[in-house]
C-alpha cells in the first residue's frame, strides 16, 4: 500500500514538472513583449481622439452653417437685401434727383467696423430711430464681425468700400479681390447681399470703381462732406454738413479709420438740425428707390396726356 502511494505522489510530480517544463518552453518560444499592450492602448486612444476631433470639427462646421442659415434668414424677414433699382446699377450716384422736392436725407459712415466708434453712433442712430448706410472696409468687418452683424440686425444697409482701403493703381485681378473678398465677407458675416460701392477717397479712375460698375453695383459717392477725418472742431464739422445739404443727399461722415470723436459728438446736433428743417431720414437704396418711383409716376403721367 505505502508503495503503490509513493508511486502515485511520484508519478504527480513528475506530471507537474513536465507542465513546468511545457509552459516554459511556450514562454520561451514566445517571448512577452511589455509593449506590446501599451503600443496597442496608445494606438486605440489614438484613434478616439482622432475620431473625437473629427466628430468636434463636424459639429463647429454645422453649427457655423446653421448660424450662416440663420442670419440670411433673419435679414430676408427684415428686408436687409441692399437691393437698389435696375436703372441705378453700374451707375454713380452723388444724391437723389427729387422733382417733388421731398425733404429726404442718407446718413453714410464709410471705413468701419471701427471699436471706438461705430458702437457709439450705432447707439445715436438707434436712440433717434433712424437707418444709415454704412460702406465698410473688408479687412475691418473681418476684425470686428460681431459689429457688422449688429449694424444688419439693427436694420441698417451695408455697403462695399474696398478690403483694404488703398488708392493706388488696381490691375483687374487686385480690383477683384478688393471688391468680391468684401462683398463675400459681407454675406459670409451677415447674410446680405450688397449692391453698393463706394470707391475710397471718391476714387473712380484706378481701376476699382470700373470694376465695381461691370459688375453692376451702384457706385455710390455723396453732395455733402463733413470732412470729419480731418477732425475739423465739431461746430464746423456740423456746418460743411449742413450748408451742403438738400433734399435728396447723401451724408459723407465716417465710423472708422481714425479718432471719430468729433463726429459721435456732432451727430446728435446734425440729426437735430435735419429734424427741425423737416427732414425724414432714409437708407441709399431707400433713397433711390424714391427717385425711381418719381420716374415711374412721370412716366406714366406722360403716357396718359400723350
């Protein structure tokens, strides 16, 4: 008996040290690499945070057309299209040709978005209920979108002034860039479409203001100049608008491109001086829109006593 046990607890050794043997021979054959699992864990976190970015840059992409979608929408409710009549199209407009006399008046800002100021005179124009025409540089309304966005929103009309507000000679090409890069900026930021060009410094033979005409938009200049961006004291600053002004103009002012100090504090005094001589003010296109309708009703009233 006691042998048949020292056979039985022989025979398990051995069987176990046999399996010993085995595992060890596999564990040599194969080799653990301690990277392996690491290289494997890295690359799975790779790919999620790939994945991860992937998912993020979708959703900004959708979001940011939603926005896009948004704010077309919301200035076609508000009529922001800056659409002028046919007739005006590639044509240079100083002021309005009113027979009726109609005491009407634009308020123009050019060279903005600017920070210091076009706030300000966005906060006037709103206090007073009054809709200007603002001609804003490319590379302004790049720097400062969400004012741009405010000046649409607040039911004010757009223009185009060029992207980098230079006089110099354009070629064809640079004349493009200046004008469709704003213009695109313009939508791309607020959705509207503009049909106004203002060439800077009333600029019309270096090459964008032709541009600006073959592709149909209205070249806007103005009859009255404040000269504000020479910072004239702002009892003259409010004289050179005053004393030019008649029915049917167009305000030269500017919102950007330096100190407008003086002109936040003389705008209150100008819209005064309108208000009291009776004037209503309007938008460019507004404006122009009043002429056509002046023709149309000519036109017609011609026809009928022929």
């Amino acid at each position: 008996m006691e042998t048949n046990k020292s056979y039985v607890w022989s025979h398990g050794i051995l069987i176990a040290l046999v399996a010993f043997c085995a595992s060890l021979s596999v564990g040599l054959v194969m080799p653990v690499n301690p990277n392996a699992s690491k290289a494997q864990t890295k690359q799975a976190t790779n790919v999620k945070d790939t994945a991860a970015k992937v998912g993020t840059q979708q959703r900004i992409e959708k979001f940011k057309a939603a926005m896009l979608t948004s704010w077309q929408q919301e200035a076609n409710v508000k009529g922001l299209s800056n659409a002028v009549p046919s007739r005006f199209q590639g044509a240079v407009i100083a002021n309005a040709k009113l027979t009726k006399g109609e005491k009407v008046i634009a308020l123009t800002f050019d060279d903005g978005p600017w920070a210091e100021s076009t706030g300000q005179i966005l906060d006037i124009l709103k206090k007073n209920n009054i809709k200007a025409t603002f001609f804003v540089v490319g590379q302004m309304l790049k720097t400062y979108p969400e004012l741009g966005k405010r000046i649409a929103l607040e039911g004010h009309v757009l223009g185009n002034h060029t992207w980098h507000h230079w006089y110099h000679y354009f070629n064809p090409q640079a004349a493009a860039f200046e004008i469709d890069s704003t213009s695109n900026l313009i939508y791309e930021t607020t959705g509207v479409k503009t049909t106004l060009f203002r060439p800077p410094g009333g600029i019309m033979h270096n090459g964008v203001a032709e541009y600006a005409r073959n592709k149909n938009y209205a070249i806007v200049l103005w009859s009255a100049d404040s000269v504000d961006y020479s910072r004239p004291a702002v009892p003259k600053l409010i004289r050179n608008v005053t004393k030019q002004s008649k029915p049917g103009g167009i305000v030269l002012m500017h919102d950007g491109g330096g100190n407008r100090s003086h002109t936040v504090e003389a705008l209150p005094q100008i819209i005064n001086y309108f208000r009291k001589q009776g004037y209503r003010f309007v938008t460019v296109p507004e404006l122009l829109q009043i002429e056509d309708q002046e023709l149309h009703l000519a036109a017609a009233k011609k026809s009928k006593n022929q």
